[in-house]
C-alpha cells in the first residue's frame, strides 16, 4: 500500500537534475516521464497549437539539460523551475509571431492526474490507521488477513499452510474482518 512509484518525488526530481547536471543521459528520460505532462499542458495553454507546443517542450529539455547545473533547489522547486522555463519559451515563441498569447494563469486549469497533496497525506492516514487495527488484531487473524489481502494468498493456500479446514479459515478471516471494520470505523 505504498504510494505509488509513478509519483514525482521532489527530492528524486532534484536528485535527476543533479545526475544530468553531471552528463548522465539516463536521467533525462525520468526526468521527461515525470514532468512532461505538465509542461506540456502549460505550452499547450499558452500557444493554443500542439505542434508548437510539442516544439517548445523539446527545446525546455534540451535546455534543461544544459543548464541543470544552474538549477538552485534552494530557489525552487524542480518542477517550479521547469516550469517558469516552459512559460518563457513559450512566451519567447509567441513573439515570434507563430502563435496567440494567453495568460499564465490559465495554466493553472492545466488537468494534473497526480493525487493532490491532501489525497496523500489521506491515503498516509489510511495506511497508519490500517497497519494499527491490523496490529489491534490477534495474531492468528491479522496474519491471514495480511497474507490473504497484501500477499494474495487464497483461502485453501492459507487452510492448506495452516493445516485447518477451509471453512475455519474462512471464519477466521471473517471475524478478523469485522473486527478490523468496527475498529477502522472508530
């Protein structure tokens, strides 16, 4: 239940743009997976032309990564500063006359699917709570609930490891269950 790996992690956005900063090409891509989507949908908002957006987000890589060693964690964030350099690319494009002008702000309407904030430090909450009322649990039934939910185990693997009938096992894990429910109500 831990969050999920395609997630940017500012630390590990920092941490690629210092690797590329030191030449190595393999951190370009992750750094491109991660962050693309957004800047696109700035270059997008702003030049109203996907072509010319698609153009624009390849010259903020290429630039990034000439000048990732300029970046300042301490000044910005990673994708802050990728970002100000997609909105002034695509500034500098649309006085070259290629395409309209539209605010900075309408980026903000720009679709993010990453979890807000607030839905990870809800989804952190979960986990806590779960892991503590699994803990509540006797010992017996948290374990079969762990290896039958997190581990993926099936009912007769379990009675089968455990040497019990199926429908102990099933019993167990069903009181476990409601136990498990009445507390995560609490």
């Amino acid at each position: 239940m831990d969050r999920p790996a395609a997630l940017p992690d500012q630390n590990e956005l920092v941490s690629l743009l210092r690797s590329i900063a030191d030449g190595d090409r393999l951190a370009l891509r992750p750094l491109y997976d991660r962050t693309s989507a957004k800047l696109y949908g700035i270059c997008l908002r702003l030049l109203g032309n996907p072509e010319d957006a698609q153009d624009v987000l390849q010259t903020v890589f290429v630039t990034a990564w000439q000048r990732a060693g300029t970046f300042d964690p301490s000044k910005a964030s990673p994708v802050t500063w990728l970002a100000v350099m997609a909105r002034n690319r695509a500034i500098d494009r649309l006085r070259q006359g290629r395409t309209r002008y539209e605010s900075i702000d309408a980026a903000s309407e720009v679709p993010d699917d990453q979890p807000s904030a607030i839905d990870l430090i809800e989804e952190s909450e979960d986990r806590t709570r779960l892991r503590r009322c699994l803990d509540e649990l006797e010992e017996r039934h948290s374990a079969m609930i762990r290896a039958a939910f997190l581990d993926g185990a099936t009912y007769p693997e379990l009675a089968s490891r455990e040497g019990v009938p199926l429908s102990t096992m099933k019993s167990w894990i069903r009181r476990g269950l409601l136990r498990l429910r009445g507390c995560m109500e609490r």
